[in-house]
C-alpha cells in the first residue's frame, strides 16, 4: 500500500466525512461525485483519480467504516472467544451511532461486495480469534478461512435485514448475537458448546419474547 503525505491523508479524511454525510443525507444512488468534490473541497477530477468510480468510492467507505468497528472489536475483546462476544455489541453500537448511513452502505456492502472486500477484513480477524481459540480446544476448525466467511455473511446478512426494516433496533444486537452463536456451534467443543447452546437459547427466547410483546 502506497505510503500518504500528511497532505494525502488529510484530503482522505475530508473526502471519506462528505462521502459519509452525504451518504447519510441522500442514499447512494442520488449522490452524485460532483456534490461530494464540492463538500469536501476537492476537485471532482481528484476523486476519479483516487477511486476510479462513485461505487469504487463508496466501498471503499464502507470497508473503512467496517474496519474501523471490526478491529475495535479486535482491540476490546482481544484474539479469542472475547472477540465474538463483543463483535454484536460493537457493530450494533456502529450502527445506531449514525443509523441512516448505515442504511445507506447496507445495499452497497451486497452489491459491491468484491469491491468492499469485507471477507477479507473477517478472516484477518475472525480467523485470527479461531486460530487462537485453536489450541486450547475450544474449537475445532480445519478451514478457517470458510468459517471466517460464514461469520462476515451472518453479520452483513443480520444489518441488511436491519436496515430493510425486518430486525427492529432494539432486537439488532441480539440477533447478531444469535448469528454468531449459529455458526460457531458446529466447531466448538466442550464446554463451549454448551455454553454456545445456552446462549442460543436465551437469545431466542429473547427474540421472541420481544415479538409477543409487540403482537399484543
């Protein structure tokens, strides 16, 4: 990766806060290159030249946003099983910090998904907290790298349900919590996977209790 002049990663960040405010403000498809250049006091040209494309810009956005969350999961919860059990709270959190643009980047982290390059992010990541779960015996994993997927898909699954509306906001954290639980359950081994299985549970029964509160 290309070392940035103060002057380069100063110009980044003003690009990347109007492409998020603007996202926040207008969605992707009427968002066009020329408002952002305007707001965020570059030339149009220059974003061209940096990103090639307004859906090059835009994933590459939503990977930084998804990084930036992943990775403080990483920092707070450390390589391990503290890793997953903060990830739902951290990606929740994120998302109600700036709710309309996370319904914003939700379609793009589908459409564009090559671009955004998330898989990669989860296996850095997620794979790191599986390889170090490892040799204690907490789980049993052969292919880190397709567990690692599985994870990315169940949370960008889970906010894109969010996002269309299907997941109110106050059951989001529980059913990325669900989500992680789900596809963990196959690898761990004991006592993990009675705890997993506990968890589960209570997140189900959570989840449901919640759906009869609202239908009475």
């Amino acid at each position: 990766m290309r070392i940035l002049t103060p002057r380069q990663r100063e110009r980044r960040e003003r690009i990347q806060a109007a492409t998020f405010e603007l996202l926040a403000r207008h969605g992707g498809d009427m968002l066009s290159m020329k408002l952002i250049a305007q707001t965020a006091g570059v030339a149009e040209r220059t974003l061209f030249n940096i990103y090639g494309s307004k859906d090059r810009l835009f994933a590459f956005s939503a990977r930084e946003r998804s990084e930036e969350t992943i990775s403080e999961a990483h920092r707070d919860g450390g390589m391990g099983l503290g890793f997953f059990m903060i990830l739902p709270r951290k990606l929740a959190d994120k998302t109600f910090e700036a709710p309309e643009l996370a319904r914003a980047f939700a379609p793009i982290l589908v459409e564009h998904a090559d671009m955004v390059g998330l898989p990669e992010v989860y296996e850095h990541f997620a794979g790191g907290a599986l390889r170090a779960m490892r040799p204690s015996g907490q789980v049993a994993v052969d292919d880190i790298a397709f567990v690692s997927r599985l994870i990315c898909m169940s949370m960008v699954g889970t906010v894109v349900l969010w996002a269309k509306r299907e997941i109110a906001d106050a059951a989001l954290e529980t059913h990325l919590r669900l989500a992680i639980c789900q596809v963990l359950l196959p690898y761990a081994e004991p006592p993990l996977d009675d705890t997993l299985r506990e968890q589960a549970r209570e997140h189900t029964r959570s989840l449901s209790r919640s759906v009869s509160e609202r239908l009475a």
